[in-house]
C-alpha cells in the first residue's frame, strides 16, 4: 500500500474482532506518530497506551460517543505536553498530526481505528484526565481506538473541486 492509497482508504472502523494487537506493533503505531511534523520540532507530547479492558471499558462510559471501546484492542490516548510547549494551540495540532499518522500507519498494518474527540471538550479532558490519572501538564487531545477490523466501509467520493481556490 503506498502513502496515497493509505490516505484514500482509510475509513473510521468502529467494530473489532477479538484478535489482540501485539506490543510490537503498538510501538510501530507510536513510532510514526512520533514522526509527525510538530511546530519547533518541540515532540510535545506523551502516549497513553491502554490495553486492560476494564480501564477501555469505563473509557467507552466515560466518552460520550466511545462506545466502540469496548471492542476495541488497544486504546491510544495522544496527550500535549505543556512542560515542553506551552502554547495549546500547537499542541494540539502537533498531536493532531501524530494522530492522523498513528491511523494511517494503523491502516497500512491491517488494523482498523476511529478518532475520538477528546480536545476541545474541556469536560471530555478532564473526566480522562481525572480517570487516567494524568499529570496535569498532559492535555488528552484525541484517543484512538484500535483493532483489528470486523466491518468493511465503502469509499465515498470526496474530492469537491469547488473547494479549491486557485490564485
Ligand atoms: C476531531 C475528530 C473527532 C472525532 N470524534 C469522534 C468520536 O467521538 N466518535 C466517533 O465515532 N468518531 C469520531 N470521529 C471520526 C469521524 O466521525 C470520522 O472521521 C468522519 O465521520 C469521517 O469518516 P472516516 O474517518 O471514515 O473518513 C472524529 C474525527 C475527528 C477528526
């Protein structure tokens, strides 16, 4: 699969077999993650990994629209680091980048991911903050949940012409 194919393919999946995703691979998802471009090159941020299915069970309570993980593997919860950066603004797309990686490269593995929006619901932050027990220099921007795919989404056209302004 080459980078294009990848980006074009790719579908949020929000149904999961029971087939676990090994420690190696979730390193090879957080790797390319960390590749993502960042402003400064500041990498200011911190992978919250989570694999024990009672903590991704009360995770699929805690998010309003999370309820896929309860199938889910592996959840990835992409954390800013205010120690390293302070300004939110490109934390959070520095962890959007790294986020949108993670899924691509999760994708090109076999795997099947969706985005849950953590960042910029501030009640959303804080009740994963609080259960997760983070440091309060971690801002939860985004959690991915991960697994090996149990459904098959089409591919609708997207390309809008008119959305492009040619100067
Ligand atoms: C910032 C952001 C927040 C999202 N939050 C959720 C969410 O909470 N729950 C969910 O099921 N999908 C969520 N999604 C996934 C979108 O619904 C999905 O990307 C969109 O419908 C397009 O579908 P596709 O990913 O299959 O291309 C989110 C995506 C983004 C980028």
């Amino acid at each position: 699969m080459n980078t294009i194919e990848a980006i074009l393919n790719r579908r949020s999946i929000r149904k999961y077999t029971d087939k676990p995703v090994n420690k190696d691979v979730i390193l090879q998802l957080i790797k390319a993650g960390m590749y993502a471009p960042t402003a400064r090159n500041s990498r200011a941020w911190q992978f919250v990994v989570i694999q024990n299915r009672e903590i991704l069970n009360q995770l699929s309570q805690l998010h309003p629209y999370g309820k896929m993980l309860q199938e889910a593997a592996c959840g990835i919860l992409v954390c800013g680091d205010r120690n390293i950066d302070k300004e939110e603004g490109y934390l959070t797309i520095n962890c959007a980048a790294a986020t949108q990686n993670i899924m691509l490269a999760a994708h090109e593995l076999g795997l099947g991911s969706v985005w849950l929006g953590v960042y910029p619901r501030t009640d959303r932050m804080k009740d994963i903050s609080e259960f997760l027990e983070l440091s309060d220099h971690l801002m939860p921007v985004s959690l991915i949940s991960l697994g090996f795919p149990a459904e098959q989404r089409p591919f609708p056209e997207r390309f809008e012409l008119e959305k492009i302004i040619w100067k």
